[in-house]
C-alpha cells in the first residue's frame, strides 16, 4: 500500500490544483478525476459536485449495513497554496520522490493525508469490508480559500450526501516527546477564523503634489503598522494546559507558559526556529495584514485602499470581541475605515471521550507502545469546523514518524520545500486502516 499513496500523491502535487483565493483558481476537477479514476473498480459509489467550473468535489460511500450505526467520514481536500519557485530546492510541482521523501507543494497541507486515505478507502472496497455504519470518503475543494467552493458549499446544497457523526481530517500525529511515555498530538479543536476588509478612504488627486494630500495608502500604512504592533494579553485554556503538560518541560519552564505575566517576554526571547509564533498563536488572538488592493496607478493618489486583515480568534471569543480587538489596535483611526466581514467562524471543539478518540489510541499504540493521544487545538483552519457545526466529531489526525521534527514539519505548512517522508504516508495509511476497522467494522 506505501507505493500505492506515494504514487498518488506525487500525481495528485503535479496536477497542481493551485487555489489563489479568486473563483476560477483551484481546477480542482484535476483531482477529483484522479481520484475517482484511482477509486474505479473498487465496488464503491463514486459521486461528483461542482461547485463552480472547475471546483469539483468527489464523495464515495461504502454503505452500512446496521441501521442508526454511526457513520465515519475519512475527509481530505484536492486544492493547494500558491508558491514562489525561487524559494524552493525542487520543482514545487514535480512531486519528486528524493532520499525517502515526497516533495511538493501539498505534500503537507494536505495531498499526503488526501492520498493515504484514498489508499486505506480502496483497500478496504476491494476486500469486500462492510461497515456497521456508512464510510464515506469525502475529496473536497476550496478549503484554502474559506470552502466557498468546497464543503461549505455541499454542507449547505448536498448535505446528506456528506453528513457523517465521526470525522478525520487534517492533521495530526506529531510527536511531541520522546522517552518511557511518547506523546502523540491530535486536532481536537480550532481557532476562529475572523477575517476582516479594512476599507480606507482618501481623496484621489495628482501624484506630483503630494503636500497636504489625503492619500489613502499612506493611511492604509498607518493602519497596517498599528495591527503589527497591536499585542493582546495572553488567555490559556485547557487544551494549552494539556499540551504543556505534554511536552516534558522541567517544572520551571512550564510555569512560565503558565504564567500570563511572563509568556510573552519569554517568547520574545526564544529563537525562531523554537517554534515561537506557534506558541504565540496558541495563546493570543492574532492580526496579520496580509493583502492591499486599491485603485492605485503611479501618478494619481490613491482614494480608496483595501487591507484584508487575517485574524484568529480563541475559544470563547465573538464578532463583538474582534471589533473590541480592531478598537483597541487602531484607536480612533477605527472610526475612518469601513470593515466588511469575509468569514466569521467561532472557534470549535470536540470532545475527546468518544468511541473514534478511543479507537486512534489503539492505532496510534499499535506501532508505538505505551504512546498517549494528547489533544491539541491547531491555530489555522480547516474544514473540521464545518462538520462539527453540523453536528459531528471531527479531528485531525494521521500518524507521522517520530524522526519528523515538529519544528521543522510545521515549517512546511504554505512554505518552501514542503516534502513528506514515506514512513509517515506509510504510518498514516496503517492508522486509517486501524481507525476504521475499530469503529465501524
């Protein structure tokens, strides 16, 4: 089965299914048609959803045979960040397989998980497995983009062809720590999603008298600098204290990421590569300005700029936090911008007594003795938060090497040189395999 996910996720990374944010990127339907060729002859229902031309999903179901039976939902998305070429080693697209590793863009986030479970779905077909419940296997699109396109979209037009009460997804499987008792992370929850468009006027006028201009852009400017330098106070919550827990940390070390007062000087004064913006996030509702757009030409003074600002939001937080949040970064300059909402998901989180949670514990124990889940919140988004307010258990999951540096993994997530190594797609095939059997066989 390791050739057969390699292979699949080197020509799911060169069909390139780039997704920059605009409607007709993603082509997803590249994908979504090797899929469906991969999952042919298998015995199982393969089905179709566009979205829009081009954003193509796939779901394939292996019927249950137990009425009322839970239903378990293997779910990856087919659509993958942009890149800049001159940061990377090897060709982002050619899907290279190097010194025992896969390398592309995707091979991270997330075609490695997206092919594993292709692979454990098709093994299963072809055995003639029947589950207690429905397994479905769900290939979507657009979820780098909001979902527009992708689950959000079959969530709210085909919702029973996707509902399921059990959800894996990305991503997890990390080692954390190394010794008599190993600790392997899982996604149990999820930051918010906030993303917010500052709309900043001015007045338009002749480039060559700058005096006394109103000039939108060097206003945009301002308000830029001033959500870079924005710093709310720290505020933990229980899985933050689990996963400090887990890290192995001598007692010291803990009770400074404990201590609200302390955490971040001392986060200031670790180096990068310690994973210190990781942290950070865990523990703060974060503003990154990452996209300016405006009616800007050389010689003319811009009238309008907008700033679209990505913000994460921590469990507990609303709509009215973040415009608290946007008040207390910007002062009265808040009063001379417009915001429009682009996405507004609360944070969310399942529980971790279930029969699935269970079920990857034994998984996860199978190649790795005496190894304890820990439950972890991720700090970007994906679509298991969809799922969860339609009602499921979602988590993400996978099961990774524990040579895999988690420094040095998390690195790879939208940067240069993502790459995978066949013995993680080889663990992580497993694991579905195991999870699957577990709950619904």
């Amino acid at each position: 089965m390791t050739s057969a996910t390699v292979e699949l996720l080197q020509t799911m990374i060169r069909n390139a299914c780039v997704n920059d944010g605009s409607p007709s990127s993603g082509h997803e339907v590249r994908n979504a048609d090797t899929l469906s060729a991969f999952l042919h002859g298998a015995g199982v229902d393969i089905e179709t959803y566009e979205a829009a031309p081009g954003r193509v999903s796939l779901v394939s179901r292996i019927e249950g045979h137990l009425p009322g039976a839970p239903r378990l939902c293997l779910m990856g998305h087919t659509d993958v960040v942009p890149v800049d070429e001159d940061g990377w080693s090897r060709d982002p697209f050619g899907g290279e397989l190097v010194d025992g590793e896969v390398w592309g863009r995707g091979a991270v986030d997330m075609l490695n998980l997206t092919a594993s479970m292709a692979v454990a779905f098709r093994e299963l077909a072809s055995s003639g497995f029947r589950p207690r419940g429905d397994l479905l296997f769900v290939a979507v699109a657009d979820e780098e983009s909001a979902s527009t396109y992708g689950l959000r979209w079959l969530a709210d037009n085909h919702r029973d062809a996707i509902e399921a009460d059990f959800v894996l997804t990305e991503n997890g499987g990390v080692h954390t720590r190394t010794g008599e008792t190993p600790h392997i992370t899982m996604n149990v929850a999820e930051k918010g999603v906030a993303w917010r468009r500052l709309r900043i006027t001015g007045t338009p006028g002749h480039g060559s008298m700058p005096f006394r201009s109103d000039n939108a852009l060097v206003k945009a400017a301002a308000v830029v600098t001033k959500l870079a330098e924005y710093a709310p106070p720290p505020r933990f919550h229980e899985l933050w204290r689990q996963r400090v827990a887990a890290m192995g940390l001598p007692d010291e070390a803990q009770q400074v990421l404990l201590d609200a007062d302390r955490l971040d000087d001392h986060l200031a004064s670790l180096p990068a590569s310690a994973g210190a913006a990781y942290l950070h996030a865990c523990t703060h509702t974060t503003f990154s300005a990452n996209t300016a757009t405006g009616r800007m030409k050389t010689n003319v003074i811009p009238g309008i700029v907008d700033v679209d600002v990505d913000i994460r939001t921590l469990p507990g937080e609303t709509a009215a936090d973040v415009d608290a949040h946007l008040r207390a970064a910007l002062g009265e300059l808040v009063d001379t911008i417009d915001v429009e909402v682009l996405v507004d998901d609360p944070a969310s989180i399942s529980p971790t007594t279930t029969p699935l949670w269970d079920a990857m514990q034994r998984a996860a124990g199978r190649p790795f003795p005496g190894a304890q889940l820990v439950p972890s919140l991720t700090v970007g988004f994906t679509d298991a938060r969809i799922y969860r307010q339609m009602g499921a258990v979602a988590y993400g999951a996978g099961l990774l090497s524990p040579d895999l540096d988690s420094g040095s993994f998390s690195s790879r997530f939208h940067g240069n040189d993502e790459r995978i190594d066949v013995e993680s797609l080889t663990l992580t095939t497993q694991f579905w395999l195991d999870v699957v059997r577990d709950v619904v066989g």
